[in-house]
C-alpha cells in the first residue's frame, strides 16, 4: 500500500513538474510566425489581415480620451498594410492574442517603451528589468508621454501596496509648496486613474478604500485594490497631463 503510495505521489509530481515546465517554457520558446497588419485601433492594439486582433504584450498606452493617446497609435500606424513578425504567447479575457512584435530586427514592443509612447504594463518575468529601465529613462529624458510638469522632481512618495496606502509629500519650497492637486491625475500601470480633488500638496496620506477624506487624508473610493502586491508603478500628472511624479517598485 505504502509503495502504490509513493509510487503515485512521484507520477503526480513527475506530472506537475512537467506542466509546470511546459507552461513556463511556451513563453520562451514561443515561435514567430509572418502575419500583415490591417489597420491599428489604439496604441497598443492592432487588427491582422486575418481577422486576428492583437493586444501587444508588456504595454499600455494612454486612452483615447487622455493627452498624447495618439502618440503611440501613429507609431504603429507605419507598419498597416506591411508585413510584420509575430510572437503570440496567450489570450487575454477579451479573447486578443498577446503578442510581442517585431518588424525585421525591431521589437516594437519595447520601441514603444523606449521612445516614450507608452507605460509598461504586466510585463513577462523576463523582461521586467529591461522595460523598467527603457521606461526610467524615457521619463528622466521627457520624452513621448513623458513631458516633464512644471513640478517635476517636487514630490517623493512611499507605497505600502499591502495596505493599499500611498504617502505623497511635496517637497517643493514657496512658491509651490502649498499647490493644490485640484485636477491631477494619479494612476497605476494598468487603466486605474484617478482626478483627485481640491487637497493641498504638503503631505497627504491616500487610501484606496472608502472613508471620509479629511486636510490631509484622501479616499479614492476604490471598491478593488489598485497596487499590486508585487510590482507596480504609482504616476502622478499635472492638470496639464505632464508628469509630474513617478514611484515604481518591484522591478
């Protein structure tokens, strides 16, 4: 009994350790196939001569309604009708494939990234510190999206992502060192975005819950959590959509 037993403990983990390692694998050795880009919807996601719709892995680009979402769509609009390669890894829940592109030697993925045009966004294990540094870059050059506020380099930031709990001080002297954040946009690296209302910069506390926001703690009212535990970049723009702050943490 005790050898049957064992015998099919080490075929189940014989079986985990190989599922696990084909699913592990697939996105290493994902192969890349020939396809012809028909027409770009947005900035990160683009429709096939097949039919196919593509969501571009490890990005997110601005929404239509947001300043410089045009950016990053009229990059891509340069490959429509050319014939690109694809590497697909998986579906996301609306059914897109994800896909790293690549036009002959450019990934244009991480183009995007480099040049500014878009944030990085669930980026693969494996290229976390690649995207992270191309975006650090892009932003300490004001490139793209990037375009530095009048207030860039005023704030600094501590994230408890557990707690859901952000602390933003403003570091500012006078004349700026009461600005209020009336109209500012605060956003993760995914689609959460927030205009926060009339606060003064000095040093708030923000939570992501409900609760009743007082001088210097704000509730964004959120019914889901907005930092991810283990990697997430806090953005803060301007009334102008210029970047103002950046905290990132996990890369």
């Amino acid at each position: 009994m005790e050898k049957r037993y064992s015998l099919f403990l080490s075929l189940l983990l014989t079986a985990f350790i190989a599922a696990n390692f084909f699913y592990f694998s697939n996105d290493v050795n994902a192969k890349k196939e020939k396809a012809v880009v028909a027409r770009v919807i947005d900035g990160d996601t683009l429709e096939l001569n097949d039919n196919r719709t593509i969501r571009l892995l490890n990005i997110n680009a601005p929404e239509k309604k947001d300043p410089n979402s045009n950016l990053a769509a009229n990059y891509l609009k340069k490959f429509q009708n050319k014939t690109i390669q694809l590497e697909p890894i998986g579906t996301d829940k609306y059914h897109r494939l994800l896909a790293r592109l690549f036009y002959d030697n450019l990934y244009l993925n991480f183009d995007l990234t480099s040049k500014g045009l878009v944030s990085k966004y669930l980026v693969q294990k494996n290229e976390k510190s690649k995207f992270a540094r191309a975006e650090r870059e892009a932003i300490e050059k004001g490139v793209g999206i990037w375009e530095h506020s009048t207030y860039y380099g005023c704030f600094q930031s501590e994230i408890d992502a557990k707690k859901e709990l952000v602390t933003l001080i403003n570091t500012c002297k006078s004349p700026n060192a009461n600005l209020s954040l009336e109209g500012w946009i605060l956003k993760d690296e995914g689609r959460t975005r927030h205009i926060l209302p009339n606060v003064n910069s000095g040093r708030i506390i923000i939570n992501s819950g409900f609760g009743n926001s007082t001088s210097n703690t704000l509730y964004l009212g959120s019914s889901i959590n907005i930092w991810n535990d283990d990697a997430d970049t806090l953005y803060l723009f301007d009334r102008k959509g210029k970047i103002a702050h950046t905290h990132e943490y996990g890369y």
